[in-house]
C-alpha cells in the first residue's frame, strides 16, 4: 500500500513560512506540517518585533517575497498599509511580517505543530522527527528553516554581571529593557544592525541616558540613498580566485566614477556564485580582512534611522568607541566594562547596562538546539568548511559525516551560510523557498511515478499507510512494522 507523503518544516519564520507557501501553491503531493512553537507563523525574530520604528533595510520595491512578481509587496502594502508608500520607500519589519502571514492566508491551511523539534533520525527511506510534545512526524523530506540564534557568549562577563541583570545577552528578550532608568548610561558590544536596533527600541522605551557602542571596527552600516543602477556587474566573466582581486575590481569601478552602492548592488546575482569560485584560503582570508567591510555597505540602513542614528552621534547621546572587550564586571552603578583601544591602551566604562549586540551565533555545534545536537551527532550534518553554519549543496541538502548530500533533510535560511556568504536577506531567501519547493515537488511527483509503475507490476509498499503517516508515530503504533523496509 502506497504511504501518503509528508514534508516537515522545522522553523516557522520568513524562511519556513515561504516554503510551505510554495510547496502548496506547487500542489506538492504531500502533507505540509510546520513545526514552530510560537502561535502565529511567518514573523520568526526578525519581523516579531513590536517596533514600528524597526524598518526593513531594503526599500519596498526590491524585497516582494514572490520573485515571478517584484512588485507585489509594494502593491499589498499601498492596499494594506498606506496608499502613499512608494518603492523607495522603507517598511517597519513588523508590517512584513504581516505581509508574509498574509500569504499563507491565501493558501490551505497549513498544518502548524506548536512545539519544538528536539531530535531527528532516519528510519529507511524517511526521517524521523522527535517533537517535545513527545509525539513524532514521520516524514519524507524534512526542511531545517531554524533562523538565528542568539548571540556567541562574550569573553570576560562575570557571573555575578549576569545575576544581577546588569548585562543582558540577548537584545530581543523584553526583560533587556525593562527597569532601566530614563538616564542610565548604557553600553551595547557591537556596531552593526543589532546595534541600531537596539538604540531604537531604548529610545522607544523613554531612555534617554548616554549609549556607548564598543566594536572592533567601530563603524556603524552605511545609509541606502537613490542611486542609478549599473546594467552590468562590474565583474564579469570568469570569477577571481583571490579575495584581492574582487576588492580590485570593486575599487577600480568606485575609481571610474561610479557610485559605491551601485557598484555593491551590481553583485547581488552573482555574490554567492563569486563566493563558491573562492579557494577555501581566499575565503578565510575574505573573512578575516574584507567581512566586515562588505557588512556595512551590504547591509544598509534606512536612511529615516540613518538619520536618527548620525543626529545622536552629533549630539553626543550616541559615543562609538574602538575596541575589544576584555571584561564585563560588577559594579555599584551596574557594570564596569573593560576593553583594549585601537592604540593598544586598557579603558574601561561603567554602565547600567550591557546589551551584547554582536549578532547571531554561526557556530552551530554551540547554540543549545538539541535538533542540531542530534544532526551532528548521527553524522547527519556537518559544519560549513570554515566551521559555521551548515554544509549544504545548491539545492540546500545536508552534507553527511561521509561527505554524501543528503536526499531528505534541506535547509533554507541562515544556515546555509556555511557555504554562502549571502544567505540572510529576504532576496535570498525567497529564491531559496522557491528553488527547493520546486525540486521536492519533482521528487515526491517522480517517486509517486515510480510507485505507480511497481503497483502496475504487482510490487507493492510494505508497511501501513494509517499507522506510519499518523500525526503522532508513537512507539506503539510502529511495532510490528519493519521500518529499514
């Protein structure tokens, strides 16, 4: 008897969201479970956040979440939102969220599991997710779509820093801004988008005391402004393998006149293409010079927050400082921080609070998910070959400990920053969605045609359709069946 088909997605973020919505709208012949344990779906870290004054950092018009038609977030949000935005425009993230969740409005309901997945094995041909509800989903294909996790632990933050509350290592957590007093001085470790997010939020939140960021670089992202877009990359044919050369190429057009974010954005379709072309030492070498730069002119703000964060810095309510942090300790106002200066001197600040603001923890093997824990540990994962993330091909699937890709488990979204430089923008990520619905679409249409012939053959399934694709495959319900069959 033929099984009914099955494709979990773990993670009910942008990532996750977009591809149920278009295994769906493909009419893939198989049940779409979604296992993501907050109530609503498609809003993840990024776009839960409650603050209006947290925009997109890509303007309406370039960041529709169905790629066959780049203006339809634009036009939702005209119809949904204000009729006056244009696409130049930049939309609170929360608003997309929406945006996103009214996609999946469009479609079947799509079977949501409110709950984590704690583990993950494969029995035969299939795998086997372990839910902590303690039910279990059997499935033909399972989607890894986790998002970001929380920051890597900072060196030197002693224990009592951390009871106290004086330090605080996640900046999405409400209890980081609460109790704080409108003029306490506060210090964020880190410089990037997280940064200026969290300078919002506290300003939202009525603080008004002194923030001091503290960064290697201590260089804030730069601003989208208007710019005439190049038709062409400005690096063509064949794709350098050295790091210095794609730093040439960009330096040479800038030179020739050329405005700087029209010759990054030139890059965009081929980023990731010029990336792989990399030898694996030009790419440890990418990221240990040239990371950070490529950040702030990659990953820009809006230019209303731009704004804000420039009108603080003149003012002096807004200090940027040079430096790496030494130590996080306990003092009478809250904290006392400790960090070595570009020139080599020890300097030290004292704060209310601390907010680590480094951004999101690549080192997989490091982020507390049991899933992840048991992926690694079955030899069913590894990480990326510079060591963060997850190895995956271009269509998404695992590598396995043997160095084989994986027919069953995928993953969309950060992760696959592991072999990408580019894998977190909503470009990416909805041709990611899209790529891999269609691929398993193809897979589950071909394994149906394959099943069909056998039955016409007199070859039939083994096993029991009702008890091995139950909603809950519990310990009970598979005895008796042979699942290596």
């Amino acid at each position: 008897m033929r099984m009914q088909k099955t494709i979990a997605i773990v993670g009910g973020g942008v990532s996750g969201a977009l591809t149920a919505y278009h295994l769906i709208r493909n009419d893939t012949p198989a049940r779409v479970i979604l296992v993501e344990p907050n109530r609503e779906l498609g809003l993840g870290l990024a776009y839960s956040t409650p603050s209006y004054q947290h925009l997109l950092n890509v303007p309406a018009g370039k960041i529709s979440a169905l790629p066959d038609q780049p203006d339809h977030f634009l036009r939702w949000l005209q119809c949904h939102y204000n009729a006056k935005m244009t696409e130049a425009d930049f939309a609170p993230r929360a608003i997309f969220g929406r945006y996103i969740q009214s996609l999946l409005q469009t479609i079947p309901r799509v079977e949501h599991r409110q709950t984590y997945a704690q583990g993950c094995r494969i029995v035969g041909e299939r795998a086997m997710l372990d839910l902590a509800d303690g039910t279990k989903v059997l499935s033909d294909a399972v989607v890894l779509a986790v998002g970001n996790f929380d920051p890597a632990p900072l060196r030197g933050v002693a224990e009592e820093t951390i009871a106290s509350g004086a330090y605080r290592h996640s900046a999405w957590d409400a209890a980081t801004y609460a109790n704080l007093p409108g003029d306490a001085p506060v210090t964020l470790i880190g410089s990037g988008l997280t940064t200026v997010d969290v300078l919002l939020r506290l300003r939202e939140t009525g603080h008004r005391g002194q923030v001091t960021t503290i960064s290697r670089h201590g260089i804030f992202p730069r601003r989208h402004a208007l710019y005439q877009s190049l038709e062409d990359s400005v690096i063509s044919g064949d794709a350098p393998v050295k790091a210095r050369d794609l730093l040439h190429h960009v330096h040479r057009a800038i030179k020739a006149g050329f405005e700087w974010r029209a010759v990054i954005d030139s890059l965009r379709e081929r980023t990731n293409e010029l990336w792989l072309a990399l030898p694996l030492v030009e790419q440890q070498r990418f990221r240990r010079h040239l990371q950070r730069r490529w950040d702030v002119v990659r990953h820009r703000m809006a230019p209303p927050i731009a704004d804000r964060v420039e009108a603080e810095l003149a003012a002096g309510t807004l200090v940027k400082r040079r430096g790496s942090l030494h130590a996080v300790l306990p003092s009478a106002q809250g904290a006392l921080v400790q960090f070595q200066t570009g020139s080599g001197e020890r300097a030290e600040i004292a704060a209310a609070r601390v907010i680590n603001c480094t951004g999101p923890n690549m080192n997989y093997r490091r982020v507390g998910s049991t899933l992840l824990d048991s992926l690694f540990a079955l030899g069913l994962a590894v990480a990326g070959p510079l060591g963060s993330g997850l190895w995956t091909d271009q269509a998404g699937a695992l590598r396995n400990q043997d160095g084989s890709f994986s027919r069953i488990l995928f993953n969309v979204g950060p992760g696959r920053q592991g072999t990408l430089l580019e894998s977190i923008a909503v470009p990416e990520l909805r041709h990611q969605a899209v790529e891999l619905a269609a691929s398993l679409t193809a897979q589950l249409h071909n394994q149906a045609r394959a099943e069909g012939d056998a039955a016409s053959k007199g070859v039939f399934t083994t096993g029991s359709e009702d008890a091995l694709s139950s909603d809950s495959c519990s310990p009970e319900a598979l005895v008796g069946y042979d699942l290596a069959s």
